[in-house]
C-alpha cells in the first residue's frame, strides 16, 4: 500500500514549543508530501521532498526522510495557535504518484 | 486569484438520490483530481483526469460513481442513488500536470455530502 501512516494520532503543545511527527510508509518512493487540514482554510500542500533528499526547510518547518527506515518526520518550531490542525504524509511512488493517499493524520493542538 | 472551487459546499440528500458536485479546477491546470474523505479519515483517491488521455477511474468505489471533465475546465461527480456510506466530504484538486507525484496538488473547500 502506498497509505501512510501518522503517528502520534494527537499531540497537544504549548504554543511556542516544537511538534514532532512522524510518517511511516510501506512502499519504495520517488517523494513524499505533507499536507495541512484545518477547518478555515482546507487542505493544504506544506512541503515536498524527494527520495534523494534527507531533510529540507521551509520557514518553521523541517522535513527528514529516511528510506532505508521508510519514515520521515515533520518538525514543526515554535509553534502558535494557527499551526493547529491535522497533519497528514502522502508517500508517493512513480507509477502512480499522483494518487495521494494519506492515513488519519496526526491532530495537533496548540494551546495559547 | 482563483483557486478551486467546489459546489455546492454542503449537500443534504435522500437515501436513493442522486447528487451532482462541481469542481472549477485553477485555469491552466491539466491535471483535476476527485477524492473522498470519510469523518476523522485521509483521502481516498477517486479518479484522475489529464488533458485528453484516458481518466484513470480506479478509484471509484462503485459504478454508481461516475465523473465528467470537460476539457481542461469544469468536471462533475455525479453518485446515484446515494447510500448512508456515500456522506463524506467530496474534495477536488486540480495541478499543473501529473508528472510522477512532483506536481503540487491545490484543492478546494470540499462538498459535504450527507445522505440520511
């Protein structure tokens, strides 16, 4: 399969502290995504990175891949209130990539 | 600018109904993408359109599932005689192209079917 899996299901943070989740998967991959869900704005592509990429950057957060482990993680730092909502990781191969499959995601809440 | 909209925003339908959802994907983009996602679920991936080829429809749930795309410009879910398990919220993305999973996919607000 090529779902991912998210893990911590939920995860409650102060706001500024960091966020930590993690993305398994089965399957060998070309890349994999994260998308962000939250009831105001929808779902939302956060950042992409390739199998031949270890970690990348964009803003706040921190993407890591590891394909000898099929993970990655998403860091999120310093957090705030806005950050909350459903994370999910979308692994995608290079047959069919252009299906996104996501697992049930992780919810974070950030408290003020 | 535009990005994709999907109508209508919410649907509240009869069990053995048939409902009609619409999706404007972004101008210029090829590539439109139906999904489903059930309550505190992912997405489930419908079915895909790319320019003129061939959608790919190996997605969809059942043949009461079926999908139109005009072009390169507005497609239509149509599911007949609606079931309780259809109620999910019906989201559209649409990208640039679908080239191997590296295309950003932009998606709309979603229909929220409710089938009672």
């Amino acid at each position: 399969s090529q779902q991912g899996e998210e893990d911590p299901q939920a995860l409650s943070i102060q706001e500024g502290e960091n966020a930590t989740m993690n993305c398994s998967y089965k399957t060998s991959i070309n890349n994999l995504q994260w998308y962000r869900q939250n009831s105001g704005r929808g779902l939302v592509h956060l950042i992409l990175i390739r199998s031949n990429e270890r970690e990348k950057h964009s803003g706040r957060l921190r993407v890591t891949l590891d394909t000898s482990k099929k993970s990655s993680s998403l860091l999120i730092t310093a957090s705030r209130a806005a950050d909350t909502a459903s994370y999910f990781c979308a692994p995608a191969r290079g047959d069919s990539s252009y299906k996104l499959i996501f697992g049930s995601g992780t919810r974070l809440l950030v408290r003020p | 600018g535009a990005g994709v909209s999907q109508s209508p925003s919410n649907k509240v339908t009869e069990k053995g109904k048939d409902v009609e959802l619409r999706c404007d994907p972004i101008s210029g983009h090829t590539a439109l993408y139906w999904y489903r996602q059930r309550l505190g679920q992912g997405l489930e991936f419908l079915i895909y359109f790319q320019g003129n080829s061939a959608p790919d429809k190996s997605g969809l749930p059942s043949d009461r599932f079926s999908a139109e795309r005009t072009g390169e410009s507005v497609s239509t879910l149509t599911i007949q005689r609606t079931q309780q398990e259809d109620s999910a919220v019906y989201l559209c993305a649409s990208s640039l192209r679908a080239s191997g999973g590296q295309e950003t996919q932009y998606f709309g607000p979603g229909t929220r079917l409710l089938v009672l």
